[in-house]
C-alpha cells in the first residue's frame, strides 16, 4: 500500500465543509449563509490504492470526491485576503462517509465519517503557491464514469480564502491540517467492488497543467464484525434518498426508484394537463413559451440541470469560452433522468447546442435539452433520440452571440424561472416547468383529470351533448364510476393472463 502524502507531517485534524457548492446546495433545496463544518480525525486517513472497507451490516457507503487544502503555516484569525497564503499544498480527498450510521451522531459525523481509512488523499501534492485558487478544478469517475465535474470559480459558495480564514477566527489551523472543501453534485452510493477515482487540476501560473495525479479507492467488504453494545447501522427510505441525492436510484432493480416512478407519473400526462392542474394553484408562469422540437411524438420528464450563457464580449469568451467551457462541463454532468435546461437570452441568432453535445447528452441518459436560442445541425438533431426543444435554428457557433457562463444556478429559459431540480416535461404542445414541491400532487391530480377525459370523450363519441359532462356534472357521476370500475377489472384481466394465469 501507498503511503499518504501526509504520512510524515501528522495533521492535528481534518476539518470538513458541509456544503459549499453551488450544485450540492441546489440539489438539497438551500443555500446556506456561511459554511458549516464537521471534524474527522486524523486516523481516517488513506493513500492511493487503499480499499475503503464497508462496514458490517451497512448498505449506503457514499463517496465524495472533494479538494483537500493542506496547511502550510499556522493560520490564527486570518484575514480572507492574506488566507491562501497559509495554504501550503492541494491535491485531491475522497470525503466516505455510510449514510446508515448518521442517525446515531446527531450531525457530527463521528461513526458515518470518521471510520479508518475513510479519507483518501493524494497521491501528489500540488504546490498552492504555483495556481490560482479560482481555477481549481475537481473531478471524480465512479468504474470510469465521469461523476462529478466543478471548476472552484464558477460552483464554490465560499471561496477558498474564505474557508480558511473563517475557519481560523475560532480554531488555529496548524501546519499539516486537511481541509475538505466539499463536494459537488454528483456523489452516490458505492458497494464492493466498486472503483472511484478522483482527480484534481488546475492551470498553474507557469502555463503547465498541475495534478494531484487519480486517487484510486477500491471499495471492499470490512473484514471485521460489529455488534453491540452501540449504535448499530440503519438504513431508511430518507437516508437512501440522502446518500443516492435527490435524484437517486434507490430500490433494487428500478432504477430510479420512487424519483424515477414520479418521473414517469409527470410523463404520462400531456402538458396541456399539467399546465391545467398548476393553474388551479396559482401557477400561470410555468410554460416555455414559442419552442419547437425535434421529435413532436416524443415525451420527456426529467430534472432540470441549468447552464447560462451571457452575452458574447471579446475578453470574457476568451477567457471562458474555450476548452472545458461551461456548456461542455454542464453535459459532462448530466445523469440519467436529467434535462439540460439553457438560458441564452432568447437570442436566436448563433447555436447554442449541436449534434455532438447533444449525442453525448443522449448517451449519458439525459432525458431532454430545452434552449430559448438557436440550435446547429437541425437535421442530425433530428435524427437522435434524444428530444430537443428550441426557439429556431441556425448556422453560426455558439462564440457568435453567446459566452457559456455557468451552470446549476437559477435561470431564466424562454420567460421562465428554471431551479436546479425542478421538472421538466415537454411534448407536441410544448415545455412546462412543474416545481418539484407539488409534482407528486400534480401528477396524481393530472391522472384523474385524464381519466375524466377519456371517459367524457367516449361519451361525446356517442353522441351525448357536453352540458353536464364537461365537466363532469352530478348525474354522470354514477356513470363515471362504474366506468372506472370496469377499466381497472379490465386492466387486471389483461396483467392475470399476460403472466399466465386464467382471467
């Protein structure tokens, strides 16, 4: 085994950010005002190629890849503006911690962060005094899959000056000291066997590319009992959607679980419902309005991931536009179920997404793209899976009118309000926007409303006048029932002798 890089320095602690990105934070409904911290102890720390061991009884070991600061003089109530200066290294950390044990700390993480080898870190370390602290760059690949993707200037709430120099209003951080900054989205539920790598870069000031090198951590079953007396390890639906994130897929076999059934429920109504049912509680700003798709007949649900673009300036598309730009780091986050949300001003005069993009939008799982500017390359567009909502088309690249800004924020997309995590769904009619806290009532809500229309339609098909039964008045109301009943005796006539048992 690797020894760490910290092996002869022996750092009085480890402090750990709760939520600092802009991602993280969005994906658990808040922005906190200030950072908020919890301590691992030093025995958790790991080296390159160390298995992290799950514990006994536990099912819900989530990583977090993370950038690790690494003090390098003794920092007491410094300053944010003199703070990078007592940041002696960085490199990258995997912040392990299983969700089943947190019930039992009351939020100090003792028992689900602070188990041995729990805190990866390394291989190399990267001089602080050789990068800019704003162009920090994160990365983490679950079995090779890119996972996590931030960039420290455009996601971090709280800068790194910031951290340290908070940190050390109350606490002295003493040379050796790890701090975690935190993590962005993209975090989930490991299980033996698994392989996750994480990676941190950052331009240095010389020109040439820094890296801590991959940090590799095997994931293994513990080779230890645990029993009482003590907390021993729980597992439940809250905690499963906790570790998983918002979006997780959590029961075996389904993946996306109850989040994925919600998705499907939102997909199997027309927009035109939903737009109904949101209207009754007020919600009149919630549709996209003058886009056109790609594939008319295609349905899409799924979570809304943003990216905004500003308006084109030599100096910033110079500066922002090129290489791993926002637009490349955003599809490069999409998971599965996800629709790439893109707020371009409504300009329509130079492309905003083309047919590669969104070919690799279509193989990561996303579920849509939805831009209020111009798309590129119509007729391969076309010719995917995947669905794509536009305002027009166009010929010129993106650098034309727009610069890729940032991503997982608050937008504005053809007049509407789009949050990270609120649903996207869009069909021949067009793209409404459901907020997440009513989508489970919406759904259910827009399926009876549904339900009522393909009953009255059946009705005025005979032949019957529409006073009294659209809506549906009292004297339909036996009627409607007895119609439902004979459709679900139907329904489960049908699934008996589908699965081979007589009706």
């Amino acid at each position: 085994m690797a020894e760490h890089p910290l092996a002869d320095q022996h750092p009085s602690k480890i402090v750990a950010v709760h939520v600092s990105y802009r991602s993280r934070a969005m994906e658990r409904g808040t922005l906190p005002q200030w950072p908020s911290y919890f301590l691992k102890p030093p025995n958790t720390l790991a080296a390159d190629g160390d298995p992290v061991k799950r514990p006994p009884w536990c099912e819900l070991l989530a990583f977090e890849g993370e950038v690790a600061l690494v003090i390098g003089k003794r920092a007491t109530r410094v300053p944010p503006s003199s703070a990078w200066s007592h940041v002696g290294w960085v490199t990258a950390a995997n912040d392990f911690g299983v969700y089943d044990l947190r019930y039992a700390d009351k939020g100090s993480n003792v028992r689900s962060k602070g188990i041995d080898g729990f805190t990866p870190l390394g291989p190399r370390l990267i001089d602080a005094r050789s990068v800019d602290p704003e162009a920090v760059r994160l990365r983490a690949w679950l079995n090779g899959e890119l996972c996590q993707d931030a960039v420290s200037g455009d996601d971090l709430l709280f800068s790194f000056a910031d951290i340290v120099a908070d940190i050390s209003r109350l606490t002295t951080l003493e040379p050796g000291d790890v701090i975690l900054t935190g993590t962005p989205t993209g975090s989930t539920v490991v299980r033996p066997g698994d392989l996750v790598e994480v990676e941190v870069t950052a331009p240095g000031l010389s020109g040439t590319e820094q890296s801590s090198g991959r940090l590799r951590s095997p994931v293994a079953d513990a080779d230890y009992e645990l029993r009482p007396p003590g907390a021993m390890p729980q597992a439940d639906d809250l905690q499963r959607e906790a570790a998983y994130g918002v979006r997780g897929a959590w029961d075996a076999g389904d993946e996306g679980g109850s989040e994925r059934g919600l998705l499907d429920a939102i997909g199997a109504v027309s927009t035109a419902t939903l737009a109904a049912q949101l209207r009754k509680r007020g919600y009149n700003s919630v549709t996209l309005d003058r886009l056109n798709t790609t594939r008319p007949a295609a349905k899409m649900a799924g979570y809304a991931r943003t990216l905004r673009y500003v308006p084109f300036r030599e100096d910033l598309f110079a500066e922002h536009g090129g290489g791993m730009n926002a637009q490349k780091r955003a599809v490069e986050q999409l998971r599965r179920n996800e629709v790439l949300v893109i707020e371009a001003r409504g300009d329509a005069t130079a492309g905003t997404v083309g047919d590669i993009l969104a070919l690799r939008a279509q193989v990561r799982g996303a579920a849509g793209i939805v831009t209020d500017g111009a798309i590129r390359d119509a007729a391969a567009l076309r010719e995917l899976d995947i669905p794509v909502y536009y305002a027009a088309t166009h010929p010129a690249v993106l650098g034309r009118r727009h610069v890729p800004w940032e991503t997982n924020t608050t937008i504005a997309c053809a007049g509407v309000t789009v949050q990270p995590g609120d649903i996207v769904a869009g069909d021949a009619d067009g793209v409404i926007v459901v907020p997440r806290h009513l989508a489970r009532e919406v759904a259910q809500d827009a399926a009876e409303q549904e339900r009522q229309e393909r009953f009255i339609a059946e009705q005025v098909a005979k032949g019957e006048p529409i006073d009294g039964l659209y809506p549906i008045g009292r004297k339909w109301q036996a009627a409607y029932q007895a119609w439902l009943a004979d459709s679900a005796s139907q329904t489960s006539s049908t699934s008996e002798t589908r699965e081979g048992r007589p009706a």
